[in-house]
C-alpha cells in the first residue's frame, strides 16, 4: 500500500479575531483552528510532517506529489465545508451548532437502560421529555449492539421500533433509526422515519443501501471493526486514528458510488465499537481530523465503558459527568450531532458552551483600538 496525506487540526482557537483571522471555521460549525499538520505516512510509519497555519499550508501541500496533493487539497477544502441543514420531515436541523440527538432504546438489554423504555407508555414519555428538552432528533433503537449482545431476528426489531417511530411522529419528532436491517430501516421508515443510523455503515445488510437511494433520507456511517454479527471483532489497529479515517473515507465513497446523494452521509468514528481505553482516547483527540472528509459529524460516547474506565469503574447510569466532558470535547471539535443519553443535561451544557462561543466570536477587546 502507498502513501496517504492528512491534515490534522492541531490547534483550536475561539474565533478567528483571536489570531488575526489566520484560522479556519472547522465544518461549518463554531469551531476554529489555528495550526494544522499535513502528515504523510503509510500503514507502519509516518514519512513526513508539516506543522502550519492556514496561510503556510498551500505552499505545503504544493511540495507534495501530486496524487497526494490533489488528495490533500480536497481535505483542506473539506476541512471548511459548509454543511446544509438536514431535512427531517417538517423539522430542520441547523448544522451550524451542536445539535442534540436523544436516544430511544426499545429494548430489553442495552447496555445503560436496557428494559426502561420498551413498554409502549414508557417509551412515549420519555421521547416527549426529550424533545422538551431540546433534542433535536430522536434516534430510535431495537437492538442491543454491546459487546456479547445475543442477535435480534428482523421481524423483533421491527416489532420494537414500528411503533415508538409511530408515536415520536405523532408528537412530530425528526426521527433517525438505529439499525443495520434493511427490511427495519423499510419498515421504520415508512412509519414516520426520517434518518437512518447504520452501525456497520451499510456493510451489514447488502440491502440497506438500495433503501436509503430509493427513500432518499440521510444515513450515518459508522465506523465498527466487524462486518458480520459481531461489529466489535476485527481489531487491532495499525494507528487507530489512520484506519477509522480511511475506513469512513471508503465507506462514504461506497454509498455515493451506489447513489447516496453526498450531503445526506454523515460520519460516526464509532467510539467503543472494538476499540481499547487507548483508542478511543486517540480518536477523541483526533475528531477535528474527520472533518477532511467532508461530512458531517456524529459522536455517540454517551454512557460508554471508557468512563467507567476512567472513574473507578462506575456503572453506565452513573457516568453522566463523563458523558458531559466527552459531548463538550465534541463540540470543541465542531461535531455537529451529539448522541446521548442525558438529553436535557447535554443540551444545557451545549447552551453555556455556545454561550461562551458567542462572546468569543463577538468579543472585539483584543482588536486596536482606532
């Protein structure tokens, strides 16, 4: 295998006044950066690295050969994509600030609240206390996907998700569907989805991917080292952060190549999916990178085992305080769509967070006075 370039953001900065504008606004969003490395390596070893502002990174990428700055100059291109609102039903959702995506588990073993929300009753009251809270989207799930989950047959998961996708509509909710079952995401979406949110990034079911072209609504493509029943088998990784890039570069690719419309593909690193302590770390600090893929953004650390790993092995419903640190270090990155489980106190920590952003973005006090 040959060389790859990537352009890494390096160095984030409240707003691009702070630095005399020679920063770049990361995917739309209320991100900035500063400085950013232009690496060259292959599976084994990096060959080259550039560290720059935006004003040195043309002359840069110019050195390269010319495959890889052809490739390069799309990344940094990416890197500042403006992304559409996504259509959902009768709702729009901006992408120009982080946006909250509540989780709605039907099931009886997911791995933080597994049983809660799968009677009917209890599941309807909980998706209207998160659309109350501010979630923008509600992502709807009928299979358990932890590690050692037993397998769900297609006809129980829709089953589970036909009617919580039935009564988010009726509370006119932008609903997403959490599956990797082309005859589920059909049914859920001819029940009022909207979305569909594919752990195996289409790979799963060969059908899934004729469903979205035919219906149209955007998908997420996750990244899971596993392709067949078990998406967590298939480590280890070269360098982590290289290799879940390149798989959602292909995997984009792929979806387009059939006829997935581009601005409808948003990207998921898969945080916990087959993935160690260390990975995930590595991923989280590299998010700012995925934006050279020209997508949007999803993050769904929520709850996940790395923070019980990280705070005296705490059970999933007492990771909140982690899944808060984890959502704001995505928004800091210019993620666009947070999955979570904690809605209303997400939401409120992207309020202060945007807050803080605001007045960055409009604090003039470092500028001469004339």
């Amino acid at each position: 295998m040959g060389d790859s370039v990537y352009l890494h953001p390096l160095t984030l900065v409240s707003g691009p006044q702070a630095v005399e504008g020679d920063a770049l606004r990361l995917g739309g969003s209320m991100s900035y950066a500063r400085e950013f490395a232009l690496v060259v390596r292959n599976r084994t070893e990096v060959h080259s690295r550039f560290v720059g502002t935006p004003a040195q990174i043309a002359a840069a990428i110019a050195r390269l050969p010319t495959n890889l700055a052809e490739d390069a100059t799309r990344q940094w291109v990416n890197l500042g994509k403006i992304h559409s609102p996504l259509q959902l039903g009768s709702r729009t959702v901006r992408l120009d600030q982080p946006q909250v995506m509540g989780i709605l588990n039907v099931t009886p073993d997911s791995f933080s609240d597994g049983g809660q929300h799968d009677a009917m009753e209890a599941g309807r009251a909980h998706a209207a206390a998160m659309l109350e809270a501010g979630a923008a989207i509600i992502d709807i799930g009928g299979e358990s996907t932890r590690p050692g989950a037993a397998a769900t047959f297609e006809d129980e998961e829709i089953r589970r998700v036909v009617p919580a996708v039935e009564y988010c509509a009726s509370m006119g909710a932008a609903i997403s569907v959490d599956t990797r079952r082309a005859g589920v995401l059909s049914a859920a979406l001819g029940a009022g989805a909207h979305m569909a949110n594919d752990v195996s990034a289409l790979r799963y079911d060969p059908r899934s991917i004729e469903v979205v072209t035919q219906s149209g609504c955007p998908v997420v493509l996750m990244h899971a080292p596993g392709a067949g029943e078990d998406l967590h088998k298939g480590a280890p990784y070269d360098d982590v952060v290289s290799d879940v890039f390149d798989f959602l570069k292909e995997a984009r690719d792929k979806a387009i190549a059939a006829g997935v419309a581009e601005e409808r593909i948003i990207l998921d690193p898969g945080i916990g999916f087959g993935k160690s302590l260390a990975e995930n770390l590595a991923l989280l600090n590299a998010l700012p990178l995925f934006h050279a893929l020209g997508s949007p953004l999803m993050l769904g650390a929520s709850r996940k085992r790395m923070i019980g790993a990280l705070s005296a092995e705490e059970e999933a419903d007492r990771r909140l305080a982690g899944s808060i640190a984890l959502a704001v270090k995505g928004m800091e990155a210019g993620v666009h769509l947070l999955r979570v489980h904690d809605v209303a106190e997400t939401v409120q920590a992207r309020n202060v967070w945007r807050g803080m952003r605001d007045a960055a973005l409009t604090d003039f006090s470092t500028l001469p006075a004339l």
